[in-house]
C-alpha cells in the first residue's frame, strides 16, 4: 500500500504514513485511544471523564476524525448528565438528612421540657 499524499510505501496496518503523518485512505475504522478513555471514564468518574472527552473531542476534530469526535461528544454528554445526577442526588440525600436532623431536635428538645 502507499501514500496517497506523499507516494511513500506504508504497512497495510498502518493509521498514518511514517514519511509525511498524514492519514492513510480506507484505515480510518478506529476509533482514537483518548476519545475511549474520555468514554469510559465518563462512567467511572464522570468529572475525569468530561474534561478527557472535551480534550479528545479537540483533538479528533483537529485531525479531521469524525468518528472519534462523535464518541467523545457522547463521553462528554454522558458526563455532564451523570455529574447532574449526582449533584442532585447530593442536595435531594442533605434535604433529607438536615430534615431527619431537625425532627429528631424537636423531639429530644419535647422530651426535654416535658
């Protein structure tokens, strides 16, 4: 196989030519290792997750591979919905604990006076 920019022979296996970087035709089925990470992580620790799929997104876009910017915008949403989640998952459990708090401090303060 060669080099459609620079003629040069590359492997078959190859992403991108040795010679010149640019991408070669027909190879472009993978996905960028970063826009993964960012994907997983967006599950994981979905604060990780968001910034490494907001990087990979730049970069995919930068090297002109779509595939992996849509993945990374998929890892970016996932992130962002799970930290709204999470947040509200934190106020809704402190509602409930701050009101749980103020019950029981009205009944001990009940029994106190009575």
């Amino acid at each position: 196989m060669y080099c459609s920019h620079c003629g040069k022979e590359v492997l078959n296996e190859a992403y991108v030519c040795p010679a010149c970087g640019c991408k070669i035709a027909g190879n472009d089925d993978r996905l960028s290792s970063l826009s993964i990470v960012g994907f997983v992580l967006a599950f994981l620790m979905p604060l990780i997750g968001f910034v490494v799929s907001i990087i990979a997104n730049s970069c995919a876009k930068h090297n002109g591979d779509e595939k992996s910017a849509t993945f990374a915008k998929a890892g970016t949403v996932i992130a962002a919905c799970l930290m709204i989640i999470y947040i509200l998952v934190i106020v809704v459990s402190g509602i409930f604990i701050g009101s749980a708090i103020i019950s029981n401090m009205t009944v001990t303060a009940a029994v106190a006076v009575a």
